[in-house]
C-alpha cells in the first residue's frame, strides 16, 4: 500500500503529528518488531565497557544540559 502525505505544504508541527502517531501504533505492536542483531551486540559492548570502567553513567539532566550548551556553542 503506497500512501502520499503532501509533505511540501506541510506544516513541521504537522509533519511531527504524523511522525508521533505513527510512532505510537508502531510502540503498541512493539512485540511483533524484532530488534536487529546489532543491537544486542552494542549492548553487549556497553556492558562490558561500563564493567571495564571504561565508561560510565552520565545524569539524564546533566547530558541534556551539556547537548543544549554545545548545540548554542554552533
């Protein structure tokens, strides 16, 4: 099934409705998306880093303060 959205003469805020509720039905059959291979191998790898110590956790509100003050630096 081919769909067209008239993305040209949409709004952003319209674009990102389509993209949230499309998000949303994709989340509620979440069971039936298998995750690709790669993913548990970069966990894997995460892991093991953070049991190395050679990375750690950062704070959620930290990180999101740090990306902000690097995104203004531009």
């Amino acid at each position: 099934m081919a769909i067209s959205l008239p993305l040209e003469s949409m709004s952003v805020e319209e674009k990102l409705r389509v993209m949230e509720d499309i998000w949303d039905d994709l989340s509620s059959k979440s069971e039936n998306i298998a995750s690709p291979l790669w993913h548990l191998d970069e966990l894997s790898a995460r892991e093991d880093a953070l049991t190395k110590g050679s990375d750690e956790f950062t704070d959620w509100e930290l990180a999101k303060k740090e990306i902000r003050d690097s995104l203004n630096e531009n």
